[in-house]
C-alpha cells in the first residue's frame, strides 16, 4: 500500500527543520526591501536538483488516469493528534465555494481515527475545507494532489492555539476575531520547493503589504527558514511562505516570483487563487505558471492571458 504526505513528512513539516541558504548566483532587484533596507535577491534554486522552469506560462491543471480510492488522514498540525467526528468538504474539482453541493462537492465526516474514505481522479487535484469546531480552526485548503494508487494521504488541521502559535514564531499576534492567515509552499515543474522565492499577497487588485516589525497586530508576509523568517522574505530551503493577519476575502491570488537568471530582474513563476477566513488558515500549493487559469481571473491577468 502506498502512502502519501503532506503534513508530516510533507509541504507544511520544514516549519519544524533548521534550513541552511545558498549566497551564490545573486541578482540585483531594485527597490525591493526588508525592514533592513534594500536586499540582494537570489537567484531561485531548488533543493532537488536543477531547476525546472520549463512548464511555466503553459502548465495545466493535472488530467488524472481514473477513480482511486484510498484514506484521507486529518491530523492536527502540532500534537500529530487524529481530528475525529469532524465535517470536512472534499471538493473534487479544487474550487471552494461557499455552499457544499453535488456533483463537485461532497460533506463527509472523519471518524475517530481522523479518516475518511473517498474516491477521487487519480492524481487530480482537489481542495478540501475542514469545519471549525472546538479542536479545530476553519481550514481551507487548495491544489492538494489525490492519491496514484490506493493508500492514505495524510493532511493538516489546525487548532485556533496552533494558528496563533505559528504567527508568534514570525512575531505576529493573530488577530483571529477579524482576520485570517495562510500557509502554502513553491515549487518548480518537477515538484521540487525553490528557494529564493518573494510571494506576494493580493486581496482584489491591492497587495497586502508587511506592516512595521514592531506593529504585531498587522499583515506579514514571509518565507521560512526552518521556525524562524528568513531574514529577506524570500522563501527558503523548503520552499514555505506564511502570512499573517490577511483580510478575510473570496478574491485573494497569491503572485510567486523570482530572479531566473544572474543579472535579470524578477518575473512571474506561479499564481494561485484562493479566499481567505476570519480565523481560520488557508493552505495552498505554488506551482508554475499556467495557462489555463479561468478567463478574466486574477492570475488570468497578472500571467498576460
């Protein structure tokens, strides 16, 4: 039996291991800066090899190859402990929409293991939205890959105190009554996390700036190196971003960017869509640039299409 994860040994884990940063290959970028002043941004690598671009302006949505049934395993984020008797929204076709309903969506229940049974396209991307309730935060999550073959794929909750602690490892105090946050990782064509990456946060057609260091009551936008913020921003060895105090919206996209090669400027990698809600976290997977992106939509736009 096969088994795949995205918690614990998965995109969310590298929260919780020490990574190092690559000084070489850097690029100048004018105007970009940190509450240190202007920065040298990196050119992006990859911690598994070369990196790979080439699918970026043209990628698709994944076609999967038929049904595969297997587990979803939802675990709380910190403790690893199993999320039982809670309702969990599987949307198959990786749109979360305010109301639950058939063909795209169905309503299911975890058991006191945490599981839930399901059959999905293989390899297919598909989003799912765990329901507050007393051990866990509202939970919306994007662009997660089904299973290949039959197994479990485990995936995060998180309790209210596990949202709040992660804010203060970026010193921010998570304002859980008005706003909400977000985690997600970067990755290249051949899955692989980037380093070296700048997110960037759009509610509607403004961008969610970083407030002061010492207001911890406002946004913060930054990459991780192990528990702590990379010093730049950028994304680090494991490819993770994390934002704090995002307004709630249904019109949030979040922009990759990064310098490609010596001596370039920044350009557009990848571009997602996702909503945002008070209190909860949304988590979401980067990856290249598409070309399919719905007409007229944020990333339609901000990629030229």
């Amino acid at each position: 039996m096969t088994k795949a994860r995205l918690g614990a040994a998965g995109w969310l884990a590298p929260l919780f291991v020490v990574a190092g940063c690559n000084p070489q290959n850097v690029a100048m970028e004018a105007g970009l800066r940190t509450d240190a002043g202007p920065i040298v941004v990196p050119v992006v690598v990859s911690q598994g090899g070369p990196v790979d671009l080439g699918c970026v302006g043209h990628a698709t949505l994944p076609a999967g190859t038929g049904p595969v049934s297997g587990t979803l395993h939802i675990y709380e984020f910190l403790s690893m402990a199993p999320i039982g008797g809670n309702h969990v929204d599987i949307f198959s076709n990786n749109v979360i929409t305010d109301a639950c309903a058939a063909p795209d969506c169905t309503t299911y229940s975890t058991d006191s293991a945490g599981n839930v049974a399901l059959t999905l396209t293989s390899a297919d991307w598909f989003a799912y939205r765990l329901a507050a309730s007393g051990q866990t935060a509202p939970v919306l999550a994007f662009n997660q890959p089904w299973l290949t073959a039959t197994g479990e794929l485990d995936v995060p909750g998180f309790a209210p105190g596990t949202i709040s602690a992660v804010g203060m490892l970026f010193m921010r105090t998570f304002q859980s009554t008005t706003l909400g946050s977000m985690s997600g990782r970067v990755l290249d064509c051949a899955g692989h996390a980037l380093a070296n990456v700048r997110t960037r946060v759009f509610v509607g057609d403004h961008e969610v700036l970083n407030g002061a260091l010492a207001d911890q009551a406002s946004p913060r936008i930054t990459g991780l190196e192990g528990t702590a913020p990379t010093r730049t921003g950028l994304t680090g060895q494991s490819g993770n971003f994390v934002g704090a105090n995002i307004p709630p919206t249904d019109d949030c996209h979040v922009e990759a960017w990064a310098v490609t090669n010596e001596g370039a400027a920044e350009s557009l990698i990848g571009c997602e869509e996702a909503h945002v809600v008070v209190g909860g976290i949304t988590l979401s997977i980067i990856a290249g640039l598409r070309s399919d992106y719905a007409p007229g939509s944020r990333c339609a736009i901000a990629s030229g299409h």
